[in-house]
C-alpha cells in the first residue's frame, strides 16, 4: 500500500513539475552517465500516463454524454 502511494505521489509531481523537476531529480539520483537514459524513460513514462489520462478523460465524456442523447 505505501508504495503504491509513493508511486501516486511522485507521478503526480512529475507530471505537475515538467522538465525542471525532473532534471533535478535526475541530476540528484543518478551519475551522468545514466542520466540520459533515465530522463528518456522518464519522458515515456510521462508521454504514456498523459495518454491513458488522456483516453480515460474521452471515454468519461462520451459515458456522460451517451444518456443525454435522444
């Protein structure tokens, strides 16, 4: 249960900080030599939730919609 929290948690801020949150964790966390890598798999990671939150928010809508329709 708590790491699913902390997973939630530092999703949340990845997603909200942008580019300068994630440079600095990643500057914080890793060497230079696998910072490059990290921040690739970090931005797909970002690309990918924005995508399914994205797809979550179309199918929400289209079930609100759907009862309102004659």
């Amino acid at each position: 249960m708590l790491s699913a929290v902390t997973v939630a948690i530092l999703t949340v801020f990845l997603l909200a900080g942008g580019p300068p949150m994630l440079a600095r964790m990643t500057s914080a966390l890793v060497s230079d030599l696998n910072s490059a890598h990290v921040i690739g798999v970090i931005e797909k990671i970002r690309a990918e939730v924005g995508r399914f939150y994205a797809t979550t928010a179309l199918i929400n809508a289209g079930l609100g919609l759907a009862p309102a329709a004659p």
